[in-house]
C-alpha cells in the first residue's frame, strides 16, 4: 500500500503542476490535499486524472529538476533528439553542452550507471509504467461505464508497452542478437515487489507486443479529442515499429498498413516546408501540443535547432529560446537530388540574409563564428516566437510517411515487389527522383537513405536505425575540402580516430554497449533481487 501512495503522490504533482490542453472537460482540483488515492481509484473519473498525469511523463518527462540541459532525455520528443543525434546526419556546436553534447560525444556520462542522466530515463519511464499498472489493476472494482473502462485500459496499456519498448532500446541490445539476454524489469502490477529480477529480452518485447495488441483492439472506435491521445492508430504505428525492431516483416507490414489505409493523404510541400510546428494536417497521427501550461520549461525540440533568421542576431536569447546546437553534416545536404523539395539550399557563404534563407532548407549562418559559419543549418523545425509568447510550437511524434517506408522496408524484406511502388509513392510526393532499382539490397539501400532524408529529428533514424540494422556509425572530422563535415568533439570518443590523418574519421560499433546505458545505481541499491556484478551492463564492448 505504502508503494501505491508513493506513485498516487508522484501522481499529485504532475497533475497539479500541468495542463495537457485548454478544453473545457480539463480535470482540475484545488488542493493536492483534497484527493485521496481511494477517490482516485475507486472511478473512471478520477483514473482519467491519473491518466493524464502519465500523458504528462509520457510527452513532457519528469521535469521536476528544472534543468534545461536534461532535456534531450525526458519525453518522447526529447527521445527523438537523442537517438538522431547519435547518428552521423546531425552536428553539435556543443555551445550549450550538456545531454546533447553528451549524446553526439558518446561521452561517459551519458550512460555510467552512477550519472544522474542513465538515472533519468529508467525513472522517466518506470513512473509511466507504476501508474499505467495502477489504472489497469483498478479498473475492475472502480464505477465507470464499459466504453470508458476500455478506453482507459487502452491508453495505459498502450503507455505501459511504449515505455518498455524504450526501455529496451536504450538499456540493451537490439531483439536479433540479444533476445535471451538480460532485459529491463518486467512490472505489470501495481503491487508488484520492488525486490524483482529482470526478464530476458524476448519476454520483454513479448509484453511490448502483447499490451500494443491489446490497446489497438481496446481503442478500435476511441474518438479522441486531441491528438496528444493515443488511439488505435498510435498502438498500430509503435506495434509497427516493435515488428520492424524484431524483424517481423509480416506484422510490421500489417501493422503500417492498417495506419497508412486510413492516413494516406501525405504532407504538400507547404506543409513540409513550414517549419514542423503544425501538427493539424491528416499524415500526423500523433503529436505533442505545448503552450506555457503544458510544457515547463520554455525548451522544446525546436530549441535545439540553429535556424532561428540572421536578422535576430546569433545570440542564443535572439529568440523564443534557442541553444545555437544543432547543424546538418554536409554529407546529409548531398543526400537530396535537385528537385527534391526537402533538400533545397543556399550555397551564399557570406552575408547571408532572411530573404536568401527563408525559402530553402538549408542555409549558412555567415554572421557569427567562422567556425559554425561553413556549418548547414536546417530549417525543418524552425518556429517564430517570442520568449513571451502563449503558445509554443508543437511537434510531431508520429506520421504517415514513417508508416509508408516501413511498409517500403517490410515489403522489400519479404519479396514483395510492392516495395518500390511503396518507395514512389513517398518520393513522388517530395518531388524527388524515383528510385528504379528493384533488386532486394539495393532496394533496401534506398529505403535506409529515404528514412534519413525524411524523418530526421523524429526519433527512427540515427542510433534507431544503427542498432536494429546491426550497422557500424562512421564518422568523418571537418577538413579543408570538407569544413561541413563534423566537429572534433563528435570524434574522440570514436573508435580509430586520429586527428592528424589526412582524413580523421571514426567508428563505433553497432553491438557496442557505449549506444546503451548502464542499469541506474539506485536501481542495484534498492532491489535486492539483482546483482550489479552480474547483471550490469559493461561500459563498452561487445
């Protein structure tokens, strides 16, 4: 009981502190004091409360600290951030430091188990997982009609797969080479005991597997209000994603399919080109909605960005709130053919201007530092506000086009020629050269390369498609004939880097167990039933 308390409270402050949306039926209280767990528990009513504080952890994270520099490791759009930036397609100025600068680097305390920031993203989503599991016990003895107890089973199984399914990404292996490995700690009951062992990857992804399933038929007819609301569509799509994880090309086909017939209308080249902070249009399936209610801290994804107008001036306060952290390598600017859409740029490398930059995708900041000058900044997410301003932009955390090249990938897989027709159909809508060859590896090669250039910073490239692919990360170090390549920062940690080859570059491994963290101190501290000594990860190594 004592442990059920402790989440209800958990639950009392993040419900008390945000507000997902200004609708009318927002649940609202006076006093943290006025709630008992009982009440809570005891109807669908004060169950939904309890939901929303999950939707709270499950999109904003645990922002209690206040640390703007954890947030590349807090919510699912932080998690966006953080896989792509393990990747080779995005540069850190490291002008802010912290997490981001961490993830680029591979530096050590991004993982160490005795760092705050390993800590975060255990505890991030263990709290989701507590208080889905207190939902889905209560449901049972608690007063609610039928339609409103499936609605709230739904939403928290779906919450409590999609944690596990992080979880499992981020503390390791990927499912083809580590599925009788050690997982996480399965947890699926609010009484569980704290002294519990973990369970081996393929049980795991059994219960990520099981509980999506479950939501998707538990939410079939779920008529949200808002898009930050999981429905069957979302459960489909990460049941997708799960599948393409697990090299289930059946149900990672089905799943995509079952989103993309009911989603098909892609994004026009307004909307792609408009800066990713409207989320209203019918390929986004779900999506975070952040004003100064919502989201506390002023940082969002878009923070991260350094594409804000030259006209603000390159100072880091020039506007909304920006971290001048994020460029493109320019290996990635290569990537798009000259009539893609996606890849349109602004080769000016002086004196650049709003009026050269606005109407293309990448562009020079010419009037800062000469160092970050030869950079490319990146205006997929970029939006115009102010530090005061009600509203800030909101993100996408799902879309059809992702559905659409798994379709392409699951397809090519299994030897359906469907695969390129697929490919098409997404690159005729970006106005990009089509893809002809039909053979399965090649195919193959440019559903990889289309992923890249279309879901950059939405969290399924970069070390998501690295590990689950079981492909080596290398990078290449700036140089005279190259300036836009990467930083000396993103080398050091690499393996077989040499700054003084004509051509600096560096590895890291697909299997290294530097892309994971190490299980949480507090985590070996509290619960006897695991050992650090056997049951940690190494730090690095194979």
């Amino acid at each position: 009981m004592k442990k059920i308390e402790k989440i209800i409270k958990v639950f009392l402050l993040a419900v008390f502190t945000f507000s997902l949306t200004n609708c009318e039926d927002q649940l609202t209280t006076n006093s943290s004091t006025a709630v008992s767990a009982n009440e809570i528990l005891s109807s669908t009513t004060g169950l939904n409360m309890l939901l929303r504080s999950a939707y709270n952890y499950v999109l904003f994270g645990d922002r209690s600290e206040g640390d703007q520099g954890h947030a590349a490791y807090i919510g699912i759009p932080g998690f966006h951030l953080y896989y792509d930036i393990s990747g080779d397609d995005i540069l850190v100025t490291g002008a802010m430091g912290g997490t981001p600068e961490y993830c680029y680097m591979f530096d050590s305390r991004r993982t160490l188990a005795n760092q705050s920031y390993a800590a975060k993203i255990w505890r991030n989503y263990y709290v989701i997982i507590n208080q889905a599991n207190l939902i889905i016990d209560a449901l049972a003895d608690a007063s609610g009609t039928d339609a409103e107890k499936k609605e709230l089973e739904g939403q928290a199984k779906a919450m409590r797969g999609i944690s596990y399914f992080h979880l499992l990404i981020n503390y390791q292996q990927t499912y083809a080479i580590a599925k009788n490995k050690r997982g996480v700690i399965l947890r699926t009951h609010a009484d569980d005991p704290t002294e519990k062992g973990f369970s081996t990857v393929q049980e795991c992804y059994d219960q990520v597997v099981a509980d999506l399933k479950d939501a998707k038929s538990l939410l079939a007819g779920f008529n949200r209000g808002e898009k930050w609301q999981i429905n069957d569509d979302v459960a489909a799509g990460y049941l997708a994603r799960v599948y393409q994880v697990m090299n289930n090309w059946e149900g990672a086909l089905s799943e995509a399919n079952y989103v993309y017939q009911r989603h098909s209308t892609l994004m026009t080249k307004e909307e792609w080109c408009g800066g990713f902070d409207e989320v209203d249009m019918e390929e986004v399936i779900w999506a975070v909605y952040n004003t100064n209610l919502s989201n506390s801290a002023r940082n969002t994804p878009f923070s991260y960005w350094f594409n804000f107008d030259p006209s603000y001036g390159e100072d880091q306060d020039a506007m909304f709130y920006h971290f001048r952290e994020l460029f493109v390598n320019g290996s990635y600017v290569d990537l798009f053919d000259d009539t893609d859409y996606r890849g349109t740029k602004c080769t000016k490398t002086e004196n650049v201007t709003d009026e050269d930059e606005k109407p293309v995708m990448f562009w020079h900041r010419t009037n800062g530092r000469t160092d970050w000058a030869t950079k490319w900044a990146y205006n997929k997410f970029k939006y115009y506000g102010t530090a005061n301003a009600e509203n800030l932009p909101n993100y996408s955390l799902l879309r059809v086009s992702e559905m659409l090249l798994i379709k392409a990938e699951a397809e090519a897989n299994l030897g359906n020629p469907a695969a390129l027709a697929s490919l098409n159909t997404l690159q005729s809508a970006r106005n990009a050269k089509l893809t002809t060859v039909t053979g399965k590896e090649a195919l193959l090669e440019e559903i990889y390369i289309e992923r890249r250039k279309e879901l950059l910073g939405e969290g399924c490239t970069g070390m998501y498609d690295y590990v689950r692919l079981q492909r080596d990360l290398v990078r290449y170090e700036e140089t005279a004939e190259h300036p836009d390549w990467h930083f000396p920062r993103g080398m050091t940690n690499l393996d077989g880097y040499n700054g003084s080859d004509a051509r600096p570059s560096g590895r890291m491994p697909s299997n290294d167990y530097r892309w994971f963290c190490q299980i949480p101190t507090d985590e070996f501290s509290n619960n006897t039933a695991i050992n650090s000594e056997t049951d940690q990860n190494p730090f690095r190594g194979q």
